[in-house]
C-alpha cells in the first residue's frame, strides 16, 4: 500500500512544479517505511534482550551473595568445633560427651 501511494504520488507530481522536492519526499517515506519493515522487530528483539539480560544479572547477583555466605559457613566449619557440634545437635540430632538426653513424654495415658 505504501509503495502504491509512493508511485501516485511520483506520478502527479511530474505533471507539476516542485517535482524534485516530491520525489525526495517521496524516496525518504519510502527508505522510512522499509526501515520500519526491516527493522520494526529488530528494536522489539533488541528491548526484550535487554530485559532478558537484566534478569539474568539481577539472577548472578544473588547467586554470588549466596556463594559468599556459603564460603564463609565452610570456613567456619574448618574451624570452629563448637559449630560444628552445634549443627551436629539441631540437624543430626547428635549429643555431645559428658551429655544426657531426657526424653519427656506427654502425661496422658495412651489406649
């Protein structure tokens, strides 16, 4: 449609004055219509892997964090045996030497 119209108007426009300035007119709203045509998709690819690209940052991001907290719980681990044990009693249910354990049951009666 836009090449069509571009033709219309190159053809009246020789029949007139100033046919010079309409066929450069026409010859940029010809170059602008193919661009947008070529490149329309292009700047909405572009926008969407920008995007893209600033989530996957934001995603390193908070993966290095994670790394360094967990560097630093390994070398706590190396180092600190009070640590150590205290992991060892809240996830393993471990006791220490020396270390009794009461278990105290619920004082109504079972049938």
């Amino acid at each position: 449609m836009g090449i069509t119209l571009i033709i219309l108007i190159l053809v009246k426009a020789q029949n007139r004055e100033g046919f010079r300035k309409k066929a450069v007119l026409a010859a940029l709203a010809l170059l602008v219509i193919g661009g947008v045509a070529l490149f329309g998709k292009g700047l909405l690819d572009i926008r969407r892997l920008k995007s893209e690209r600033d989530g996957i940052l934001a995603y390193n991001k908070t993966l290095e964090k994670e790394n360094r907290e967990l560097e630093t719980s390994i070398e706590i681990l190396k180092t600190d045996k009070r640590y150590i044990g205290r992991i060892a009693r809240s996830e393993l249910g471990m006791i220490g030497k020396n270390e009794v354990v009461y278990r105290i049951e619920n004082g109504t009666p079972r049938h």
